[in-house]
C-alpha cells in the first residue's frame, strides 16, 4: 500500500479537482511511492502532531486544512512542514473538497444535528451550478424549536466548549449547517429566508446583521464544526485498508483555551 493508493481513494470520496480556487488540497509533502503502514488522520497539521507522529512511526498524515497555505518563502527548522519532510511523513490535505463532498463535512453535521438524512437536502451556497456542489446543508424541521433549544443541541453535537447565539426572535423551522469560517454565509441564509444558520467563525458585524434581520445565528466554533471529520474519514480509510493502522493524534485538539 502507497501514498498513491490513499490519495486515489480519497480522491475517488472527495475529488481534490472539486477544490474552490483558494485551496491548496491535495499531497502537499512526501512522494507518491512511499509505502503506507500507519495513518494520522487530523484537522491541522501542527508542530505537536508531527512530533507524535514522529514518535509513533507514522508514515502519512492526512489532515483538513492545508498544512501549506499561504505562500512559502522558506522552509526552516521549527515547521511542520520542514519536521515531515525531514522525518519522511507524507502530508495529504483534502479541504474544501471534503467540505463539499457528498457526505462530507455538510452531510455529517446535518446527521449528528439529527436532522435525518442530508442526501436530498438542498445546498446552501452552490459553487458549481452544473454539478449542484456547495458548501452547507437546509434542513426543514418537523416542528418548531427555539434559538436556545437550537444552540443547546448544537453544543451538544458538536461537543463544543461553548457556543456563542444570537436569537433572531422567531420559532425556527428552518436550519442551515455549514462547517468551519461560514461567516459570510450569514447572508446567503438571509437571501433564501432560512430562520437559523449553525457556523463557526461569525464576525460580530455579521452578528448585528442577523440579528435586525431576525436571523438565528449559532456559533459552534471552526474547530468543533470541523474535527468531525476525523472520526468519519478514519473510519472510511479503516475499512477500505484494513491493513494499515489508522489514528486519530491526541494532540488533534481545539488549541484555544477558555475562561
């Protein structure tokens, strides 16, 4: 088993063809001949993971976002990605394809909601028309629920911390989920007429927004909306290699702390 092989499935799950034109997913350190025997499977590519998985004997990390980004001037010792390249850690990123993947990100914050299936659920932000691809999911509720029942059962979800809300003062019947920096989608949730939008990363001028707009606006965190995915995709690469040795870091963990 190779890289190539784990990148081609996933690939074949979350096409990285499908990435939005900011993104940089795809094998982003390493060589496509390298033999896999263990997996990391992250959110963030950071300088305690590679230690773990330095000390552990991992051969590839696969992680969410890009653990190369912005545009590198240098590569120097104290790096993530200057520690996988000198200790032969191959780095896959698969992040908005994955975001917008069928059973993706969108998909699996829809489920653990219990909205119930999101395979006919309408997308929120369509990216491709042709395709119907997007970020985010509407849900319509069977009943209507209130903004603080709303947020106390994304907290729980999404075992978040803490959450933040604003309550658009109306029963909400309907719901639009959205993973990661969805600030901006405060605004695609107005223009459709959704009653609530569960994101992470809202501004508070977005905030002030819904609010006057009657717009339900929870904020579960990028980090939490996010790390989902590990969970999901180790289980994926658990059953289609059921050879390799697939984990999640315990260093894989929200670096923010709270008072």
């Amino acid at each position: 088993m190779t890289v190539r092989d784990i990148y081609n499935f996933i690939d074949s799950i979350a096409p990285f063809a499908t990435q939005d034109r900011f993104d940089n997913s795809g094998l982003l350190a390493g060589r496509m001949d390298k033999e896999v025997g263990k997996i990391a499977v992250c959110l963030d590519i950071t300088n305690e993971i590679v230690d773990e998985c330095v000390k552990l004997g991992t051969d590839l990390i696969i992680s969410h976002h890009p653990v190369i980004f912005e545009k590198l001037s240098c590569v120097t010792d104290g790096t993530p990605i200057y520690a996988l390249v000198k200790n032969d850690i191959a780095a896959i990123c698969v992040h908005t394809p994955i975001d917008m993947a069928k059973g993706g990100l969108s998909d699996i914050m829809y489920e653990l909601m219990g909205f119930g299936s999101p395979a006919d659920a309408e997308v929120l932000h369509v990216v491709d028309e042709k395709s119907g691809r997007g970020y985010g999911k509407i849900a319509h509720l069977e009943f209507g629920i209130s903004a603080q029942y709303l947020a106390e059962t994304a907290k729980d979800a999404f075992n978040c911390t803490t959450v933040r809300f604003v309550d658009g003062g109306k029963t909400i019947n309907t719901v639009a989920v959205c993973s990661g920096g969805g600030s901006g989608e405060v605004y695609t949730a107005l223009d459709k007429g959704i009653d609530a939008l569960i994101t992470g990363d809202v501004k508070w001028s977005a905030f002030v927004d819904a609010k006057n707009a009657g717009l339900t606006v929870v904020d579960a965190g990028h980090y939490h909306t996010e790390t989902i995915m590990c969970g999901h995709l180790s289980d994926l690469l658990t059953e289609k290699f059921p050879e390799a040795e697939v984990f999640i870091p315990l260093n894989n963990e929200d670096i923010c702390q709270y008072i």
